[in-house]
C-alpha cells in the first residue's frame, strides 16, 4: 500500500547519484503541518540524511504548529531535530484524531511538535 499524497501536501526527497534515498511528506490540516511518511533507504540509514533533511526545512517546520508521531525507538532522533512531547489535548482536533486512530491500533507511537 504506498501512501496517498494530496495536492496540498510537500514532498521533499534527497537524492543521491540522481536516485532517491530519502523523503518526507509535509501535509496540511487546518493551520498545521502533519510530518508524515518520513523514510529514509535500508543503505542510508545512519548516514545523517534524514537528519540533514529535516535541518533544511527548519523555516517552512517553523512557518505554522508541525507535529509528528514518530515510533517510540526514533524519540531521540526527532529530538535533535527540534521536536519535543507534547499532549493531544493541545493539538488541532484532526490531528489529535489520527494520533488516537494509529494509537489504538497498537502502534508504539509519540505525539511531538516542533519548536
């Protein structure tokens, strides 16, 4: 299943020898950005891409509230990155509504917001 992009979502990917090792998805709900479908190739991982990517797109993060919902295991990596904890009460209700649908699920996942 890939995921579906939207017209008012960003993509953004890095490239290596003219072939994606790296991207992510900015999406738009209400006056927030969601970071969705961050991923990073099995060979770059580690590499400081992913971490790179996310220093390039501190303006536009900071432009209006990012949140994110990170696997547990990636809590110190998106920590570096500018995010913190923050509680679902404080968030845009549609967002706060995906949280709880992927929590639910069983995902061992966090809510974080940039800034």
């Amino acid at each position: 299943m890939r995921p579906q992009v939207a017209k008012s979502d960003a993509v953004y990917v890095a490239l290596k020898n003219r072939k994606i090792i790296a991207a992510l998805r900015l999406c738009t709900h209400e006056d927030a950005w969601l970071l969705r479908s961050m991923c990073v190739g099995r060979d770059d991982r580690n590499s400081g891409v992913g971490s790179y990517m996310l220093s390039a797109l501190q303006d536009i993060l900071a432009e209006k509230p990012c949140y994110c919902f990170p696997f547990e295991h990636l809590e110190g990596f998106y920590k570096r990155a500018g995010f913190g904890d923050t509680n679902v009460e404080e968030i845009p209700v549609i967002i706060a509504d995906k949280y709880r649908k992927y929590s639910d699920q069983g995902r061992k996942i966090l809510l974080m917001k940039f800034g």
